[in-house]
C-alpha cells in the first residue's frame, strides 16, 4: 500500500486526512498494534514549552545570553517509570529521523514503534523535541561559524550549506509547518491530560476523538520527517503538509474542547463530595486534587527529588493551602516549628505529612510568584508540589471557593481514608503542635476538653527548651509583659527581694501583643542588659503571641456556648491589654511547674501581691509557692460583655452576682438585632 499522499486530502473525514475510511481503519490498526505503553511517564507540557523556546530563539536568531531563556533546575525533564533518560530516547529518535531507510511511511511507522511504550502526547512531544534540538543545533553553528573555528569545523564537517538566503522561503515553510505542528501537538496533550479514569464521559464521543487523535500523532510524526532534509524539500510540500495539519486540527480542537468542557463540569459536581465518599485509601483523593496533569507531583523536603502521591498512602495529610508567599516569616518559623521542631514530631513523624499547595489569586502565576515560590520551597522541611501551576483548573477553582475564602493560610487535614476531618487545623497546629496528631476537628475540641484552666505549659508550650524545661522541673515561673520600664524596674525590684527570701522564681518577659511597637525592642534590650538575661528571644516573643492568638481564635470557633471560660477569659485579657491603651502597668502570669493553674494579675495588684512576701511567703512551704500566692489574692469578680457575632455596635453588661459559679445555659441573642453574641469578661 503507497502511503505518499502530500497532495490535497479527498476525504471528508472527521480526521481530515488524505485516506479513504477504510485505509484510515487499517492505519489506525497498525498505530494500535505498536502502542503499548507501559505506565511510563514524562510532562509533555514542559517539553513542549522547551522545544517552543528553542524554536523561537532560532527563528529571531538571538545569542545574547541575557535575553535567552534561563533553563532551571525545576525545569528538569524527567522519564518516569523508564530506565533510559530523555537524552538517550531523544538520540534514538534522531537517528531514527536522519538515519532510517524507506518512505515515509515506513519511516514513520519505525518511530512509533521505537516510542510504543509512551502515551500518545509523549510520543508526539519527544519526536518534536529531537527535531528542535536538532534544528536549534543547525541555527547555533550557523551563527557562530564565522566568529569561532570550532562551530566553522562542525559546519563543514556536517556540509550545512554556507549561504542561506536561497534557502529562506523554504525556512519560512518549515517554520509555518512547525507551529501548526505544535498546535495540534498541544491539542493531544490536551485531550491526554483529561482525568478519564477519575471522571468518566459518554463512550462514543470519547471513541471518536480518540481515533482522530491517533491519526493527527501519525501525520504530527511524518511531518517531523522534513528536516530531514529541509534543504532539500520544496517549499510548496511543506506547506502542503501545514495545510494537511490545519485542517485535522480544525476538526480536533472542537470535540477536545468539548471534552474537556464537560470534564471541568463533572469535576466542578464531584469534588465538593469527594471527602464524604468511602474510599480504601487516600491515592484516589490525592490523585485527583495533586496529579490529575502530573505524575509525580510532590517534592521531597530534603533531596527535592520528584515523587507521586503513593509516598502519602496510609499517611494523615495536611494541606496547607496559601499564596505563594506563604506567611509572613515568624509565623512561618514558628508553623515549622510545631510541625517538625516540636518534641512529639518524632513519635509521629511517620503516620502525617504536610503538603503545601500554593493558589494564586488570578488564574496564572507571574514569573515574581514562581521564583518565590521556588525559593521558599527549597527552604521548608513540607512536602511541596513541584510546578502548583500546572494544578488542574478545576481542582484550583475548587481550592479557592470551598478552602480559600479567606486570605489567611489553611491547614485542610485528611486522614488515612482520603476523608476530610478538619477544614482549617492551623490553630490546633500552632497550640499543641505535632501533639495534635491527627489533627482533627475532634481532636481539637478533646485538647480544649482536657483544659479547664490556663497553665503554665499550655501557655508556653515548647516554644523554647529551657523554658519547657523549667516547666517540667516544676520550677516558679513568673512571666510579665510591659512596655513601661518603671514598672518593669519595680516588678524585677519585688521579684529579687522575693528570692532573696530562698524562694526560686524565674522571671521570663514576653513584651506585647502588639507586634508593630519599636518600644518592645528596646524594652527587651535594656531588660537583658540591666535587668536579668532575656530568655526569649524576640522571634520566641512573638511565638508566645501567635499561640496566644491562636488559642482564642480556637476557643471561639467552638460555638455559642455562654459558659465561664476561665482559658478564654485568660487570653482574652492578655491580648487585650495593650489595645486597652493601658501603658501605666504591666501584667503576670504566674505558676508552678505543670500544676492546673496560673495567678494573673495586672498594674499595681502585681506589685502589691510580690510586696507582701512577708505575709503569705511564711505560707510557701505548708502550700507550695503557687499556692500561698492563691490563698493572698482576691480574685477580680468578672463582668461578662456580650458582643454580637455579626458587626453590630449593641452590647449588654452582666454583672455577676456573689458565689455565681457559671454563666447561663443556651446562647444570648441580642435583643435589638436578634444575633447569637460574642462573650468578652472585663475586671473591676
């Protein structure tokens, strides 16, 4: 059978190729018959985005390196799944293309035969990489020739033809030809990419498109066969080829279009109940939010190599979902602190990962957001995508709408199963760090559980290990924060007369929860200098104030439930102390070790409570420390402050009566506006 046929087609096919039906079934048959892939795989993408740039830079002729692309390392093109590297399959293919005997046909028939292991787009891809790394070879000697002798040898070694000028119109051909072969090879990459094996669609539409890509891979091939001998095939042939790939990619573009139109819809209905499906593992999850358009998704912390998501099977997976930018770097510091510094990181380290998916805003990602991205990947001890641009669309617009309303970082936790059991863990995360394991909604609302008073170690926790030492030994810890130095200076005055005494007591100062005042600083400084050793440094100072914060967010986000919270109450006040404008004074947090319980006082009471060592420190050892403090101090009677929910400028006062133990049950509406209120407690 002659299979020449560069002459106009003569079928109406919707393949719009030269064959009658019957000889397209038959090459159709042979195509099949030398398709086997065996699961390897490669981004053709990528590849075909480094073949259009070696195209490009030949085609403008361009050899100042400062406007050439820069090739990455996180451009690297990897086979996976196939002993022999993209530079050895790339040589065969070449030396298929310039050595190989027989028409066309047979010749091409030969490379599909050699690339029988590949998916369809990587077939294509690859024969047209080989032919632009020869085709860019050609252009790179030529410009170079007259300038430097080793390019002037090659080019005479290789006979490639001294004046080009004869030779533009055929140029001007070819390279119209490559860029309909480019589009049509875009067309079945594509269609490739489409997630059929997680969403299916109706049989014959996907059957026919199916046949009429594999046509427009044969003629995407063949056509690849003109450099060959670009010299010496007429212009005219070239562009007949062009107009042959034209109309199959008329033909193509509509009905993989439509595919993956109705795939974007499928998917758009099947995500949002993915997690509450039952699945065996957690690879049909993962596969379908992590590798829809890549295989090898994830990038390993340490060695960054590439790996699947089969490295997350049987794992608790975190996916920490953000900007590109992540968070600014001490929450950062301390996120990786929690994570991986923490103490039970290494009894868990095994059964959980963090993944970091970065989402951008607009629909594509600026060369700024990549580098940045690249940089602080590098950097982080998570689990990684390796390119989250190539996230598939829909799983993005998933991201964005049911996980990223907010512009804040989120921790989506899914556990062994793929089932989603915690919409946002980052608070969990920055309270109890990896003793939060498995970090589920549950779990959070069990530590909150376990935790009736604001302790020492759940104000601290391990945020520095001298500190979560002293805590273990049971030593007396007194933690101030002020950014007034009189008191300051009175406060540490008190507090040496104390141990002067024989009572041990360690003083830690934490500044403010106000993150943008210069005079913490300074503060600290002079403390550390005059005062006593700083223990904390001032990225730990803002530790303490991130857990903090987290702990209130956390004790909120459990519900409406108007019952005395003494934790709430704690922090609430902590945080609210410097808003209050209240520089006059400081506050302490006072306790023992592990005990169940802290002293807080503020402003003078503070200093009140450590002058009179001399009436309750006869107490220290019938009571311990923390307890001869306790039986001296009047605790402040709270006055509950209701705030409703939604922003509203109502609010109400509850004063609480003589030996009122709890709040009243159910939850408080406002009167005027009729909304669930917020508790906030105040001291008289």
């Amino acid at each position: 059978m002659n299979w020449h046929g560069n002459s106009a087609p003569s079928s109406s096919s919707a393949t719009a190729n030269s064959f009658p039906s019957s000889e397209e079934d038959f090459l159709i048959k042979q195509l099949l018959l030398a398709h086997d892939p065996d699961g390897r795989w490669l981004d053709s993408e990528l590849l075909i985005s480094a073949m259009e740039n070696v195209m490009s830079s030949s085609a403008s002729h361009r050899s100042n390196v400062e406007e050439a692309v820069q090739w990455k390392d996180e451009d690297s093109i990897a086979i996976a799944g196939s002993e022999e590297t993209l530079g050895q399959i790339l040589w065969k293919i070449s030396s298929k293309v310039f050595v190989g005997k027989g028409n066309q046909h047979g010749r091409t028939m030969a490379l599909f035969d050699l690339l029988g292991s590949y998916r369809w787009d990587a077939k294509v891809a690859l024969v047209l990489a080989s032919f632009a790394a020869s085709y860019g070879q050609f252009w790179l000697i030529n410009q170079l020739h007259h300038d430097i002798p080793l390019a002037s040898s090659i080019a005479m070694v290789k006979q490639l033809p001294r004046e080009l000028i004869m030779l533009r119109p055929r140029f001007k051909a070819l390279n119209l030809l490559l860029k309909t072969m480019v589009d049509v090879t875009k067309c079945i990459i594509k269609f490739e990419g489409l997630p059929l094996r997680h969403v299916k669609l109706d049989v014959e539409p996907i059957g026919t498109t199916k046949l009429s890509i594999y046509v427009a891979a044969y003629w995407v091939v063949r056509s690849s066969l003109s450099y060959s001998n670009a010299t010496a095939v007429a212009a005219w042939e070239m562009l007949s080829m062009e107009s042959r790939l034209s109309r199959i990619l008329h033909h193509l573009s509509g009905p993989v279009h439509l595919c993956h139109r109705r795939i974007e819809l499928k998917m758009s209905q099947k995500l949002p109940t993915l997690f509450w499906e039952e699945h065996h593992d957690n690879q049909d999850v993962l596969e379908m939010l992590l590798a829809l358009k890549d295989n090898l998704p994830l990038k390993e912390p340490s060695t960054k190599s590439k790996l699947g998501v089969t490295e997350l099977k049987d794992k608790v997976v975190i996916l920490l979902i953000s900007k590109p930018q992540l968070l600014p770097l001490d929450e950062l510091l301390l996120l990786v602190h929690q994570t991986y510094g923490h103490s039970h990181h290494k009894e868990f380290e095994a059964k959980y990962r963090v993944v970091w998916v970065p989402v951008t805003e607009s629909d594509h990602w600026t060369e700024t957001e990549k580098e940045r991205f690249i940089i602080l990947s590098n950097s982080l001890p998570w689990y990684s995508l390796n390119r989250p641009w190539a996230l598939h669309s829909s799983v993005v617009n998933f991201i964005r709408l049911a996980w990223q309303s907010r512009a804040d970082p989120t921790m989506v936790v899914l556990d062994s199963k793929g089932a989603m059991t915690n919409l946002n863990g980052m608070d969990m995360v920055l309270i109890w760090g990896a003793n939060a394991f498995p970090f589920s909604a549950v779990r959070e609302q069990e530590l909150l559980a376990e935790q009736k008073q604001l302790t020492l170690q759940l104000l601290v926790d391990e945020i520095d290990p001298l500190l979560a030492k002293w805590v273990e030994e049971g030593r007396n810890i007194c933690i101030y924060g002020s950014e007034n130095l009189d008191w300051i200076n009175e406060l540490n005055t008190k507090a040496r007369e104390i141990m002067s005494c024989g009572i041990q007591l360690e003083m830690v100062y934490v500044g403010s929860s106000n993150i943008i005042s210069e005079n913490v600083g300074k503060t600290s400084d002079i403390i550390h200098q005059t005062i006593h050793r700083n223990l904390l440094s001032s990225t730990k100072v803002r530790f303490f104030w991130l857990r903090i914060e987290s702990l209130r967010r956390s004790k909120l986000q459990q519900g409406g439930r108007l019952r005395i919270d003494h934790i709430l109450q704690d922090v609430s006040a902590l945080l609210q102390h410097h808003d209050d404008g209240n520089d006059k004074g400081g506050w302490i947090a006072i306790g023992s070790g592990t005990a169940e319980e802290i002293v807080r006082l503020e402003g003078r009471k503070a200093i009140e409570l450590l002058s009179k060592v001399h009436e309750w420190g006869e107490n220290v050892g019938k009571k311990g420390f923390l307890g001869a403090i306790r039986a001296s101090v009047q605790v402040p009677k709270p006055l509950l402050i209701l705030h409703p929910a939604e922003p509203c400028s109502h609010s109400v006062m509850i004063p609480y009566g003589k030996g009122q133990q709890q709040q009243p049950k159910g939850n408080m509406l406002c009167e005027k506006c009729r909304r669930v209120m917020k508790p906030y407690v105040v001291y008289k």
